[in-house]
C-alpha cells in the first residue's frame, strides 16, 4: 500500500470492510442459528423431561402395585428411593427426580423421598392417568395414579427438576459463544486473506497510476487473473499505452504550434515593423529625390529638419522594436524602493514638463527593500506613465501614487485623458494594438512583460471620459 | 360370554346376616379386616375380590377391609394379633397355625362340588421328566414356607424316601404364589415345582401361556381345601355373624355372581375331618425332620 500518492486509511480499504461484512454476516448467521438451536433444543429438552417425568410416574405407580396392596412401606420407600440420585438409581432418571411420595387411595401418605421438605399440596388425578402440573418453576410435578382393574388404590407423585436440563443448556450456551467467537475470528482471517488476494491487482494499479502521475507514461502493470480484475488491469495498460502515444503527440503538436506561432509573431513583428518605418522612409526619399532631380540645389532648413524627425522616428521604433524582441531575462538585485522610485519619477516629471502636463509623484516612506531588476521596472514604469501623458491634455495632472499594502508595492498611475472602453481595455496589451496615431502599440506590452517577469501584475481601472488608473503591483520577494 | 373358571383354592368364613355391624377385633373405628396371602398376584387378588368385598361388607353393614400379605405367616401374624378379623388361609398355614393359636375355621368354600383340592407336581412339556423321582438333583420351586400343596406335600414325599429338600434336590427357592411357581418352570428357571390345583386348572382353563407351557408328573391325594378362619381375638359373636353372611351368600344372585368371579359355588360349614391328613403328613414332616437334626448333630 506504501506510495508517493495519498494513502487510503486501512479502516477505509476495500479489504477491512469486506471482512467486516463477512464477519457481521458470519457472526449474525452463528449467533441466529444458535439461538434457534438453543429454543428447538430447550423445547425439545422440555419434551423429553415431561416424557420421562410421566415414564417415572407411570413406572413407580406400575411397581407400588404390590408393596401397596401388602401395605410394605419399606418396599414403598426402596422403590422411591431407587429414583433418587443418593440412593444410586440410574443416573439420569435419578438427577431429574426431585421428590417424590406415594400415598394410600384416601391421601394417607406412605412413603417419601426427595429433597423437598414440604412439597405441594397433593394433585388428585382422579384415576385419568398421568396429569403433569407444571407452574412454570424450576420443579414440575408428575401425578400417576396406582390402578389395579380400573379400581385406584394410590397415587403416585413424582417433582421433575430442570435443573441438570437448564445445566447442560447454560454448558451449550457457553459452547455456542465459543464457537461464535471461533467462527468469527476464522471468518476474519479467511476474507482478510481471501479480500488482499482479490484486491491486489488493484493495488498494482494504484501504484501504477501513482508512477503515471509521477511522470511514468506507459507504466505497465503485472496480474495473473483471468477474471475481472485482470481485465481492469488489462485495461488499465492499454490505457497507459494510449496515454503516452496521446501525450508524445500532445508534445508533436505543441513544438508544431509553438513553430507556428513564432513564425506567425516574426512575419507579424516584420510586418509592422515594415509599415512603421514605411512613412518616414518615403518622406525622406521624395526629399532626397527632389534633390536628385535638381528642382533644388540644396534642403532647406524645414526639410532638413523633417527628415531628421523622420531619422529620429525611425529609431524611435526599432528601439521599441528591439525593446521587446529581445526581451532580457530579469537580473533582480535587492533595493530601496523609494530613493529608485523616486529617481524614475522625476524622470518622469521631466518628460510630463515636456509635454505639457503635470506628473505629481507622491512615494509613501515606509516601502522598505525588495528584490527587482531596475532597469525592467524603470522601463516598464515609464511606459506606463509615458502613455498616460501621452492621452493627457496641456495642462492635465497625472499622478503616480507609490505605496505598500499587503500584496505588495504598488504604484498607481492616474490620468484624466479620455478613458477606455471595454473593447480597448481587451486588447490594451498586446502588441502592436494602439489607438494613437504614430503610436507602436508595444509600450504597454512591454510594461506588462516586466512586471509578469517580477511574479507581479498590472490592473486597468478605466472610465470613458473620465480618465484611467493603471496600478502596477509587485511582491515583497526578497529581503526588505 | 364363556364362563370364567375362577379360583377354586378360596375359603371364606359363613355367617348369617345380622342387622348390627360386626365389631372388629382391633376395635370399632375401622371396618372389617380381611386378610389374604394372595396365591396369584395381588394385583389380580385385589380385583377379583372386590366384587366379594363390597358384597359383604353389605351384608355386615359396615366396610370390609382387604388386607394382602406375602407370605402366609404374615397372615397368620395378623390373624394371631388381631390386625385382622378374619382371612383365608392356605391348608398348610392353617393347619401351622392351629398348633400355635386357636384359628376357628367358619366356612370352607365348594369348588366343583367338592370342598378338596390336590396338590400337583409340575414340570415343563419340553423336559423328560415323569415322576417325582426324575427331578432328583434338579431345581425345585417351593410356594411358600407354610404352603401345604407348594411346599409341606412334596416335602413329605421327600421325607417318606428318607430325603430332605436341601439333599434331594440340586437347589430350591420359594416363590410366595402359585402361578409365580408355574411361570418359574415354564420359563426355566425351575425344572419342577409344586401348586395348588385349584389355581393350576384355574390358570390352564384360561389358557395360560405359562401353564400350557407345563404339564402334570404327580397328583397327591386329595387334602382339604383352604378355609376361611377367625382370629382368636373376635368376639364368639362376631364370628357368628360373619359365618352366618358367609353361609348364605350364594343364597341371593349377587352373592352368587361375587363367588362365581372367585370360582367358588358356595360356601359350606367345615366337615369334620377335613384336614386330618394334612395334619398328619405336617406330624409327620416335623418329626422326620427333627430325627434327621439328631442324626446330623
């Protein structure tokens, strides 16, 4: 049952309750037949002491006949006394006889023997046989009536003790609780035994999907059976079979897409690329063939300067370009976060200056320390804040807000440019997506691939018309 | 219904009817005793008597008791004592008993006519025996002690060829009544004994098995039949009374049917001389057996 998965209680196992059944079944079956045995063989018991109750009677009032009519007492007593346990009688008429008398036909005692010192008041049977009083005590009491020609000259009384019957009963029950417990515990054992060779084939199964879980594809598992548990296991490694082809091909596919998809982002990537350089290309080569054909000696000064905004445009984009193809894995160093914060943001103050808007940078003092690349989320930060300025007004206010709550630090970026609707919000960052005109669609993108590369993330707060909050998130992950 | 042959052996006192209940000898609080030493068994004693009883005790207007003993001296003690009023008797104990106390002899029974009996000496059909002198070094059964038929008559048969019982035979046991001795030879147990007739012919009339099984080797002389007598300690008046209901039993059908369950026609006063032989062959027997102490000692 030992294995790397979770192992099942052995009160819970299939084995434990199958031999719980079958010992409850077991146990209820001994303990009802022997409760039915017990009351057939107390009936029976109760049978046959009643018989021999009436046997006695009838033989001692067969036998008094003569010491009665000869008036022997003495042979009266003898008889009595040779159903009597101390006298030697036989032994088991004599242990169920507990008293017993004989009396004249007018009720004059004439003999008596027994262990009872003041027997019953005196059943007269009136001549019809053998009567049986039985009050239901331990002592039931047998009259014979001593007949000679139909004429009655005595009567015979004999008390049937059960006592050596309900011996023997009690000596039973105790024989049957024995058996009861034997019966269990081989019960027990046997479906203990019987139930761990059923299940072991699916305990090899266990252990086989455990080492499947664990990365063993194709595990296969040994079972002998032929009944339905070996057609599980059957199953089951037909099953493991399918399962690595499946996944080999999962893999096929998954390097065919991953192929696909770069190819498909390298001619997307190509493609604006291309289209971004395009316009500034062409103005400078209609300048510059303008020269060529001599209408003029010479650029002015206003086309020069134009095809120099064309030049710096274009390295405006292949920087951008570059800037997220060849995206730099994260060298994190531990630092104070507000003197770093702090710096980026008068940057940022700076640019905002430039363009006319108001960058307000408010950094709380208790940011304490933490484990980040400074460059990925200085880059990251100013595209975001670049961005906000960039939907902003003359004049507007963009405010970076910079604290820690219990997700970590977080910097809020807040504009009160025009707002997003859902539809933008949706493809806010993916590359190349913008609804600004000369815009590169990758700032934001690349915002968010530093941030994700920190283990952090970036939430939109947005509101058409009104403005957006774009709050940057990044967890404590190093010493503070 | 075939007429039951019944047995012959029984004896009872007569009497007349009287008006005033009998007495009895232990006094006036029980009823009348009557003892019997049962020559069959006394279960079928008990029942065959107890037509006889009520009967009686009808007659004497008071309840007659039977009393039943063993063996025939019992009855005499009774007898002798007073424990009982009156009794029938076998020959023999009459006859011991007259020679210790006084037993006054009321009535004697008829049975077939007669007022005799036999006694018969027994063997088994299957053995070879013929007569008496066969069965020396055999198995006897003897009745009883004071029996005459079971015991003193083959005794004195014995004591005329000079033997006793003891020597003659191989071994003897005494069986205290008659059909026990009839079965005791049909089953073996004895290769010969000696009843009363009256019960033997009694026994064979009703196709005992055990007497059918048996057959007669010797017939004594005839010997006076068992009596009904009266203890000593009865008042002379008593007697009288229970003589006289006795005497005239069989004078009414009831009393005729009663003794005829018996097997007994009547009862009869005691002829004179009726038990001489016997009292000779018991003189007899006892001096024999005195002369042979002698000779012995």
């Amino acid at each position: 049952m030992a294995g790397e998965g979770v192992t099942v209680p052995w009160y819970r196992g299939i084995s434990f309750k199958v031999s719980a059944v079958i010992v409850l079944l077991v146990v209820a079956t001994v303990a009802v037949a022997g409760l039915i045995f017990l009351a057939t063989l107390h009936h029976y018991t109760e049978g046959v002491l009643k018989s021999r109750g009436r046997y006695i009677a009838a033989t001692l009032a067969q036998q008094a006949v003569e010491p009665i009519l000869y008036e022997d007492r003495v042979a009266l007593l003898k008889l009595l006394e040779s159903f009597q346990p101390e006298a030697g009688g036989a032994t088991d008429e004599a242990a169920i006889v507990d008293y017993a008398e004989i009396r004249d036909r007018d009720g004059r005692r004439l003999a008596e023997a027994g262990r009872i010192a003041t027997p019953p008041p005196v059943h007269q049977s009136g001549g019809e046989g053998v009567v049986v009083t039985d009050a239901g005590g331990m002592v039931f009491e047998v009259a014979a009536p001593v007949v000679v020609k139909g004429v009655q000259i005595g009567l015979v009384r004999v008390g049937v003790t059960r006592a050596l019957a309900r011996a023997r009963l009690r000596g039973l029950v105790g024989q049957i609780a024995l058996l009861l417990a034997c019966a269990a515990l081989l019960a027990a054992s046997a479906t203990v035994l019987l139930s761990r060779r059923f299940i072991r084939p699916l305990l090899q199964m266990i252990h086989g999907a455990r080492q499947i879980g664990a990365g063993g594809w194709g595990t296969q598992i040994q079972v002998r059976s032929r009944d339905e548990t070996g057609e599980l296991a059957a199953t089951f490694n037909e099953m493991s079979v399918r399962l690595q082809e499946a996944l080999e091909e999962v893999h096929r596919t998954q390097a065919q897409l991953i192929r696909s998809e770069r190819l498909s982002t390298l001619g997307s990537f190509a493609a604006h690329l291309a289209h971004e350089l395009k316009n500034p290309l062409t103005s400078i080569k209609l300048s510059m063939q303008a020269m060529a054909e001599g209408e003029r000696g010479c650029l002015d000064a206003e086309e020069r300067e134009l095809i120099l905004n064309d030049v710096a445009r274009m390295d405006e984009v292949i920087t951008s370009f570059l800037a997220y193809g060849r995206r730099r894995p994260v060298a994190p160093v531990a630092v104070e976060a507000a003197p770093l914060l702090e710096e980026i943001g008068r940057r940022l103050v700076a640019r905002g200056r430039q363009a006319g808007v108001a960058v307000e940078l408010a950094v709380a003092p208790d940011l304490g320390c933490l484990r980040l690349d400074p460059e990925r989320i200085s880059e990251a930060l100013e595209n975001v804040v670049t961005n906000a300025i960039q939907v902003s007004d003359d004049g507007a206010v963009v405010t970076v807000d910079v604290s820690r709550d219990h997700r970590g630090l977080r910097v809020a970026v807040a504009d009160h440019g025009p707002g997003m609707d859902a539809e933008v919000r949706a493809h806010l960052f993916e590359p190349f997506y913008t609804t600004r005109h000369g815009g590169t669609g990758l700032g934001l993108a690349i915002a968010q691939q530093g941030v994700e590369d920190h283990g952090g993330r970036i939430e939109v707060e947005s509101t058409v018309g009104r403005g957006t909050v774009v709050t940057i998130v990044l967890p404590y992950t190093g010493e503070e | 219904m075939a007429v039951r042959r019944r047995w012959g052996w029984v004896l009872v006192a007569a009497a007349l009817l009287c008006d005033a209940p009998v007495a009895g000898a232990a006094g006036a609080e029980r009823g009348l005793c009557f003892a019997i030493s049962a020559m069959v068994s006394p279960a079928r004693t008990f029942s065959d008597y107890q037509a006889f009883m009520r009967l009686l005790g009808k007659r004497l207007h008071q309840p007659v008791e039977l009393k039943q003993r063993k063996t025939y001296e019992e009855v005499n003690e009774l007898l002798r004592t007073g424990n009982a009023d009156c009794g029938l008797v076998c020959t023999g104990a009459f006859i011991h008993a007259d020679r210790h106390f006084k037993e006054t002899v009321v009535a004697v029974p008829v049975v077939h006519g007669e007022e005799t009996y036999h006694s018969y000496v027994i063997v088994r059909k299957d053995r070879p025996y013929t007569s008496f002198a066969d069965l020396k070094g055999k198995v006897f059964a003897f009745t009883d002690e004071l029996s005459n038929s079971g015991a003193l008559y083959p005794t004195y048969l014995l004591a005329k060829r000079g033997e006793t019982p003891d020597h003659y035979f191989s071994y003897t046991f005494f069986t205290h009544s008659h059909d026990k001795s009839v079965e005791a030879v049909a089953r073996g147990l004895a290769d010969g004994a000696a009843v009363d007739s009256l019960v033997y012919d009694a026994l064979v009339a009703a196709a005992g098995p055990c007497a059918l099984a048996t057959r007669i080797i010797h017939r004594s002389p005839p010997f006076g039949i068992p009596p009904v007598v009266v203890s000593p300690k009865l008042p002379p008046d008593h007697r009288r009374k229970i003589a006289r209901a006795l005497l005239t039993f069989a004078d009414e059908p009831e009393g005729k049917a009663a003794l005829a369950r018996l097997g007994i026609d009547r009862f009869a006063r005691p002829p004179a001389h009726l038990y001489d032989s016997v009292r000779e062959m018991e003189s007899f027997v006892d001096r024999f057996r005195r002369q042979h102490h002698a000779v012995v000692e």
